[in-house]
C-alpha cells in the first residue's frame, strides 16, 4: 500500500485533482472523458517531442493504465474504510476487484517494459531519459516482486526473470556478432575516409569472400579431404603418379609455378580423383559426392546471389519515385555525415555544388538541346570505334589461343610462349577500359549514365574476352578427345602386353608389376581444363596485384617526392594521385568469380586458392586505398549500383554454368583419370547410384520422371508460372504506378486548391476595389467585414466570389454569378461541404434565400 | 565480459545501454573518446555523476566533426544548453542518434532540429540558404541559391505556409532514399 502511496505521489497535480473529484462524485465516465481530454492536449503538447505515431500509443496507453490502476486503488482504499458513499462496495466486488487490479498491474508492468525498452527511440535529453528510465525500472521491480508473491504468480516471476536473462543474453549475442564480422573496423576506416562508394567495393568483397568461404568448405569438406584421407595413396595407381618422363623435372620450381608436375598429380585437380564407387571403411561414394558438390557449389552460389538481389530490391523499393523532391533531397541528404576527411569533404562540397548546378540547369533549361547532330554523330562514332575495340581484341584472343595450340606441340619454348594468352588477355584487361572511357568522353554523356556504358562495355570486353577463351578451350579439348582413343588403344595393348609376357614366361616368376609411373596414358582434357583455369587466375592476382603496385602506389610515392623538385605540380597537374577504381575492380571481381564457377569443377582446389586470393586481396587493397589513393572527384551512390553489381555477377554465374554443364552433359569423361572415369558421360554416376543403392521403385520413379514426356510439360507449366507471377507483378505495378498518380494529383490538387485561394483573394480584392464605387453604401461594410472574416478562413474561392459578385451586382443572382465567375478547375477542387448553407458551391443555392447580404451574414454567423 | 572499469558502476552502464543505442563496450569507447578531448578536465570515475561540460570548442573539432559543415548545429542541438557545449549524457546522446541503429523517425526529427537554424520549429527560407550556403560553401550566386530555396519550398512544403513544419519535413525525408545511410556517424 505505501508503494502505491509513493507511487501516486509521482502524478502531476492535474490527477490528483481529478482523484479527488473521481472520489466525491464517482462519476467515472466522466472524469474519464476529461481525463481523455487532457490526455489529447498532452499528447498534442508531446506532438512536437515524440515524432511516431506508435510512439505516442505507447506513451498514452502506459498513462492510461496507471491511471486505471490508480482507480483500482482508489477504490481499494475506499473499501478499506467502508466509506458508506461508495455504491459498488461489498466483497464479492472485491474480490473481481483485486483480480482486475492484478490484471491491470500486470498490464501497466508489461507497458512500463515496454516503455523501457523504447526508451532509446524517445527524443529526449539523456538526463530525462535516465530518470523516466529510473521510474519505470523502480516500478516493474516493484510491482514484480508484489506480483510474484501472489497467489500463484511464481510462475509470472519465473518468466520475467527469464525475459531479463533473455534480454542479457541477446545483447551479449549482439555484441558478439558485431565482433565476429570480419573487417569491419577497416571497412569503415575506408568508408570515412572514401565515402560509401569505395566502401560498397570491400563490402561486395567481403560478401564474396563470405561464399567463397561455403563452397570451399564444400568442396573441401566432401571431395579433397575424403579422398586425401580414405583414397588409394600417391603413386598406387598411373592416375595418382607422375609419369616417368616427367619424374626428372617433377620437383622443378619452374614446372610446379605451371601447375605441372607434382601439382598436377594432386588432389587439387580433376585427375587425381579415383573412380572407386566407395572409399574408405565409411563406404564414401566420392564420385558421387564429386559431382553433387559440383553441381551444388552452382546451387549454392545462385541461391545466395538471387537472395541477395532480392533483398537489396525490397530495401530499394522504398526508395521512392526520384522526381518529387529533387531538390529537397539533394539539400538534406546530400551531406554524408561519415565523411570525416577533409579531401573527402572538399570533393563532397564540390559535388553537392556541381549536383546543384547541374539540378538548376535541367530545371532551366529543360528542353534546350543544342546541336543534337553533332552530339549524335559523335555518339554513333564512339560506339562504333567501341565495337572495333571488342571485335579486335576477341580476334586477338582467338589467335593468340589458337598460336599457343602450336606452341604446345614444340619443345624448347620460352616463358613468354607458353604463358602469352595470359599475358594477352590482361594486358587487354588493363588497357582497353581507359581507351573505352577516353572514347566515352566523345558521347558527352551524363556522368552517371556514361558510368552504366561504361560498365557495359567493359564487361562486353571481358566477357568477349572470357568467351574466346572458352572456345580455344574447347577446341583443346576436342582435340585432347582425338588424342585420347589413340592412346586408350596404346594403353590397352600395353597392359594386354604385359599380361601375356607374364603369362608366356610361364607362371614360375612373376615379372615385375608394371610400374604406374610407366603406364602410357591419355591426355586427361579435364585437368588441362582445371590447369588453365588454375593459371589463368593466378595470372589475374599477379597483374591485379602488380597494377595496384605500380599505378597506385610507385605512381603516388613518384608524385609525393619528386615534387619537390619539378617543373610544376605534380600533385595538382597531369600524373596527379590514382583514384580507386571502383567499376574496374568489381568487374574484374565478378568475372574472376565467373573463373572460379567455371574451374571449380575440374580443379576443386580453385576454390581454396580463390579464398586466399580474396582474404590477401582485402589487406593489400584497403593498404593501398589508405595509403596510395585520392578519393573520387564524382561519387556514385553505392546503394543501387549494388544491385547493378548482382546482376552481373548473377549473368557470370549463368554463363560460367553453360559450358560445364555442357561438358557434363556431353562430352565422354577421360578413360584413365577422374572419378568418371570408364562412363560414357558424367552424369551416369547418378544413374549408377540409383540403381544400385535404391530400392527398385526409386529408379522406376526416377526413370519416369526423367522421362522427356514429363519433363516437357513440367517446363511448361513452370514456364505458365513465371508468366502468371510476371503478369501478377505486373499489375501490382501498375496499381502502383496508378496510385502514385494519384498521390500526386492529390498533391497538386491541394496546392492548386491554396494557390487559388491566394490567387482568388487578389481577384476578389480587385473585383471589389472595381466595384465599390457602384455599389450602394449600405452593403459596403457588411462586405468588408465578410472579407475580413473569411480571408483567414478555408473557404472556397467560389463561393467568396460568387458572394461577391451576389453582394455587389445587386440584380444578379447567386447562381449566375457563381456560373459566371470561377474559372472551371476551381470546381474540381472544391471539397464537397463546407458550410451549412452552401452544400455544393457554383451552384445556386437550393433553399432559395434571397440574393443579397443576408445570406452572407447568415453564413458568417453558421461558420462562427 | 569481466573485465574491471571503475568508470561507471553496472546500473549506470545498463541504463546506458537502455537510453541509446550502443552495447557496454561502444559506451566506454565513446566514454574514452570524449575523455581524449580534455584528459585534464573529465575523471575517469563517473559513479557520481561529476558535472563535467566540455566546451563546443573541444567537441567541433573531433575528426568526425570537424569536416561537418553543420557541427555547430548538431552541437548546438544536442547540447543541453543550445551553446554546444556538451556533457557525456549529450555527447552519447548525438552519437547514439547519429548511430547506425537509430530509427528512421528519430533521425529525421533531430535532422529537422538541426536544419531549423533559428530555432522557430520551422525550416524557413533563411534556414534553406543557410544550408545551402554550408552545403556548397558560398559556391553559388545568390539567384541560384533563391531559386533552390524557392525549388525545395515548392517540392515540399505540403501545407503552403511559405516554411517547412516538421511534418512536411518528415514526408519528404522518409522518402530519401539516401537520407539513412547518411544521417549517420561511425564512431
């Protein structure tokens, strides 16, 4: 009771004086409506203060149960004393009483709870905060623990204690997993000092390496360790060993850095791999397991990719429609609060400024276009040299694979031969980008538009790029395919031979099982395939890595030093500081991505040296960015060009699917090496698996559901699917569109609605000034006086003025007048009702009062 | 977790923790940020809630501030007594705003606070020059900087009073795209 004593002293006086009255009168109803009252024009009071709408809920609904608790109380009290004036008191009530009471404590606790853990989101000053947060802490102690000495109410108590620890423990998990993100610190270091743009690329990277690090667990987990741990050993068998020939030079440095010798005879590559059905006393079935991982990694990779699209489209919707507030966005947003830079800053000032002017200018001169000809011309050349440009370096490519075809014949070559695609292709990937964004600048295009070209483009080169490359391949790999039925002949006829040298020598000495090293053997396609892979994106780290050396870091550490001593400067004139290339580097991103997609298949260890790449690749780049790079002079907003990103990295993983799942499909595995080996095609490892491991049923199922018949008709329907979800999305767009319309038309409606009510003031004031000298002097200050009471007032233009004119041209009727005067949009703006005499203005009035300065008066006086 | 600090006690760093938006270990960090600005004049022992305010001085010219064309304003905002002038239950209180986790609503009613340079709850026009002045450093002549003015007014101002009230304030900006990712500080 003395809590409660305490408790009720907190109440502002305004309660207290309601209790009092509550206990004289009990007219509850009553005091509550006042206190409803109050309560509105405290919370309109709090309106300026707490900005949310729920916000303010909770609030009222927290008062608004003290309060009823407090009636309780009241009550209780009064009971107490046996106060005769109380109608409602005998036991029996007050038993449902303290029930009720109990109900409301409990609820008034959970809303103080509640009130605790919103405390943040109120737009207080901390010293209020803290003693609101003090109160209400002090009250849910309080009336838990009377709570939990109830009847009963352990189990209450037990739940509180448990939604603590809870909240304990989800903040302690929040500050764990804030630590557990990797970079984190060293991404915002770059964000404060580059904006959000440079940051969106390590944050892309790091997303990367957050799947890279899946699919090398992946094929890690199931493929090499397996086979590493349970398979036949190094050198059992021809496929694990390497051949005589090459034993001399195995170990050389030279022949390992081209993923040859022993390398080529690990586990990293496709044709280390046996085609044992199970290994090990686990029964692994590792071909098996090859090829659902193989074919998972690209499950994986889309399921992520198109979830991540999806997101940053739900976070984009929101985003809005562009147009409505140009300006007010660029002058209150515009301003990133990171930056804490002061080169960062001038190049944010100097943005914001060129983003204004640029803003002015368009709203200038919206639809002057000077000499389009030309500007067309110039944008039809570009495009065309463009073309040259992609067409060239493919044909380029094309050459030099089909050079080094020859190459690999001879003996005796040079580094440069044998490594001269890669050479090739990077130094196509690093010189062309800055020649297409030198062509870019006859377009004239806007920054940002000229930016998605430029991406385009440079992701046609690579793509062209990456697509000759395949075709080389395969061309390789037919030609490997060749090769290959010759040497199975060799291979067959080499072991038949020793098999029957050992049966005519008689059975009495055993000759020497044939070494597997000596053992002829094919070409093995896949490995090649893995190897190149392998190389190329090792070439891609080496250049990238030397690029960043070079261009960024030599290049500042020139303009730093020797500026000292130049003829002018260096750091302001033409070699200036790089900026970080952020569209080159996701680009090049995405597509060594596309590689790994690609290669993984016939190099799982891709995977794994992918991962390093991107873990060194973090360090190395956000050093370089701190250390070498200036930040951009045109920042491009990160938050869309990160689904732009997406989308190309999802195209890559469609495109890098295509060939292997065509080699999968198609093309015969290797005779002597792979988990494949001996099947027609690699996919017979499920088939095999079906129909040895399953029931008979399983295989009947399965074979009727590979049956085209099936198939053909589930395509369709899925087809059906994608086109009723398409229409469906559609219409939602559309009914979006509609309502933005009429958003808008409300908007413009409303403005127009004021404008013209501003503008009709004017007119009314000039129809007047014209008129006074006609009018008889005895309507003169009734008019006057009804301008003066309208004007501050929200009535229709039209009606004013038909007023006017009702009030002035003495003969004239209202409803002629009305017809005569308001311009016509007028009466689509018009609210249906406002006044009592006037149901629908521009219309002459129904109840036919006379014209003339009565009714004027009249409604003055229903408005007032 | 248990690592020893005598800086404050575990209620005061729990009701910390409940009137902003940053666990334990932000709060100490953000404790020892604004100790660094004065070393000589904040104890390292707030159990007793020392009255300790920093001058805006000292506050404007943190690194994450001091490039801020508005830091004045923000100070001058979340200072308890509209000078700048800060004390730590202030200085948390701006960060834990200008924190990631802040919601939208929140940001935008003190984003209005501090645009609102007269302090009339209404951003007018000489409010909009202002920021515009800031934005771009007097970079552009004053019949651009009308027209702006006259472009945002017209852009957003729903009720047609010639000024922005909060409420016109908070249409347009929970409509900005970018208005979330930067109306923050890292810290």
């Amino acid at each position: 009771e003395k809590d409660k004593e305490d408790e009720s002293k907190k109440e502002d006086s305004c309660s207290q004086q309601n209790r009092a009255s509550r206990r004289k009168n009990y007219q509850r109803e009553q005091s509550d409506g006042k206190k409803a009252g109050e309560e509105g024009r405290w919370q309109r009071e709090r309106g300026k203060k707490a900005p949310t709408k729920d916000q303010k809920e909770s609030e009222n609904k927290e008062r608004k149960t003290t309060k009823k608790g407090k009636d309780g109380e009241n009550k209780q009290k009064t009971d107490r004393k046996n106060s005769t004036t109380s109608a409602s008191s005998n036991s029996s009530d007050e038993e449902s009483l303290s029930e009720e009471e109990l109900a409301m404590l409990m609820e008034q606790v959970e809303q103080k709870k509640k009130l605790i853990s919103t405390m943040r989101n109120k737009p207080w000053r901390m010293v209020k905060k803290l003693s609101v947060l003090r109160e209400a802490q002090a009250f849910v102690e309080k009336f838990e623990g009377a709570l939990g000495k109830g009847k009963g109410k352990k189990l209450y108590a037990y739940k509180m204690m448990m939604a603590k620890k809870w909240v304990k423990f989800k903040r302690d998990f929040d500050n764990f997993k804030t630590q557990c993100i990797p970079w984190e610190m060293k991404i915002k270091e770059v964000e404060s000092h580059f904006g959000s743009s440079v940051a969106s690329y390590f944050i892309f990277l790091r997303w990367m390496y957050g799947v890279n690090l899946v699919l090398f667990g992946l094929i890690f987990g199931l493929v090499i360790i397996p086979e590493v741990l349970m398979g036949m050993p190094y050198g059992s068998m021809p496929r694990k060993t390497v051949p005589r020939a090459e034993q001399a030079r195995a170990m050389d440095f030279s022949v390992l850095w081209d993923f040859e010798g022993y390398i080529k005879y690990s586990a990293l590559f496709y044709g280390y791999y046996n085609n044992q059905r199970t290994i090990g006393w686990l029964k692994y079935r590792l071909p098996m397991a090859y090829f659902m991982v193989g074919i998972s990694v690209f499950g994986y990779s889309l399921m992520v990719v198109i979830r991540s699209m999806a997101r940053n489209a739900n976070e984009s919707t929101a985003d809005g429609d562009d147009d409505n507030f140009i300006f007010s966005w660029k002058m209150f947003t515009s301003w990133d609060y990171l930056i804490g830079n002061p080169e960062t800053a001038d190049n944010k000032f100097a943005s914001i400024t060129t983003s204004f002017k640029e803003s002015i200018v368009d709203e200038q001169e919206s639809n002057k276009d000077e000499n389009i000809h030309l500007r067309r011309f110039l944008r039809v050349l570009a495009n065309v040299l463009i073309i040259c440009c992609l067409c060239g370096s493919g044909y380029l490519i094309y050459f030099v694979v089909k050079r080094s075809q020859t190459f690999s014949k001879m003996q005796n070559l040079g580094w440069y031969e044998r490594n001269e695609v890669e050479i090739v292709m990077s130094l196509l990937g690093m010189f062309c980008p800055p020649l297409f964004e030198t062509i870019a600048a006859l377009e004239n295009y806007h920054p940002r538009i000229g930016l998605k070209w430029q991406l385009g483009r440079i992701f046609a080169l690579f793509l062209g790029n990456l697509y000759t490359f395949l075709l080389a391949l395969m061309d390789d790999v037919n030609e490997k395919l060749a090769e290959e039925d010759v040497v199975k002949n060799i291979t067959h006829w080499t072991l038949l031979g020793q098999h029957n040298s050992s049966v005519g020598n008689g059975s009495t000495a055993t000759p020497p099982p044939l070494d597997p090293a000596d053992v002829p053997r094919g070409p093995c396609w896949e490995t090649t395939v893995g190897i190149e892979f392998v190389r190329l994106t090792v070439s891609d780290i080496l250049v990238t890595y030397i690029t960043i050396l070079v261009g960024d870091f030599f290049r500042a550490c020139f303009v730093r030093f020797v500026n000292y001593c130049w003829c002018w400067d260096l750091e302001a004139g033409f070699p200036s500081y790089a900026e970080f290339d952020i569209s080159g580097n996701v680009l090049g991103l995405v597509f060594n991505q596309g590689m790994i997609w690609m290669g993984s298949f016939y190099a799982p260890g891709l995977v794994g040296i992918n991962v390093l790449r991107l873990l060194t690749s973090m360090y190395f780049q956000c050093w370089a960015v701190m250390s070498s790079n200036v930040p951009h002079e045109r920042v491009f907003k990160a938050s869309k060009s990160n689904n732009f990103y997406m989308g190309l990295l999802l195209l890559i993983l469609f495109l890098s699917l295509l060939p292997v799942a065509y080699t999968i499909m198609s093309l015969p595995p290797s005779f002597d090496c792979g988990p494949f080996s001996g099947k027609k095609r690699m996919y017979e490892v499920i088939q095999e698996t079906i129909e040895l491991d399953f029931p008979l049923f399983v295989a009947k199922i399965f074979s009727y559901v590979a049956n085209p018949g099936l198939i053909i008709p589930a395509i369709l329907l899925m087809v059906l699917a994608i086109y009723y979800l398409n229409a469906v999305a559609e219409a939602y767009q559309r009914a979006n569109a509609e309502l933005k319309k009429k958003m808008q038309m409300q908007r413009e409606e409303e403005k127009n609605k004021r404008n013209n009510k501003a503008s009709t003031n004017t007119v009314l004031q000039d129809l007047e000034d014209l008129l006074t000298p006609s009018t008889k002097s005895e309507c003169h200050p009734k008019q006057a006086e009804d301008r003066k009471i309208e004007s501050p007032n929200r009535t229709s233009p039209v009606r004013k003025q038909s007023k006017a004119a009702a009030l002035d041209g003495g003969p004239m009727t209202g409803g002629r007048g009305a017809a005569f005067n308001p311009p016509p949009h007028v009466f689509l703006t018009q609210p249906p009702t406002l006044g009592v005499w006037a149901p629908y203005p521009g219309q002459p009035r129904p109840r036919g009062h006379p014209p003339g300065p009565v009714p004027g008066r009249g409604r003055g006086q229903t408005r007032y | 977790m248990g690592n020893k600090q005598t800086i404050f006690t575990p209620e005061q760093l729990d009701a910390y923790q409940d009137c902003t938006f940053f666990t334990r270990k932000e709060i100490l960090r953000l404790f020892y940020r604004y100790r660094d600005l004065a070393p000589q004049l904040v104890p390292l022992d707030y159990t007793d809630k020392p009255d300790v305010t920093l001058p805006y001085e000292l506050i404007g010219s943190m690194p994450e501030l001091k490039d801020n064309p508005f830091r004045q304003r923000i100070a001058e905002v979340f200072s308890e007594d509209g000078d700048g002038n800060m004390t730590l239950d202030d200085f948390l209180d701006m960060f834990s705003v200008l924190s990631e986790m802040a919601p939208r609503d929140l940001k935008a009613y003190y984003a209005f606070k501090i645009y609102d340079f007269n302090n009339d709850d209404y951003i007018c026009k000489s409010d909009l020059e202002k920021t515009v002045n800031k934005l771009t450093r007097n970079e552009l002549t004053p019949e651009e900087v009308r027209l702006v003015c006259e472009k945002v007014i017209y852009e957003a101002d729903v009720d047609n009073d010639g000024k922005l009230s909060l409420e016109d304030f908070q249409h347009m900006i929970v409509r900005a795209p970018d208005f979330l990712s930067t109306f923050h500080i890292r810290i």
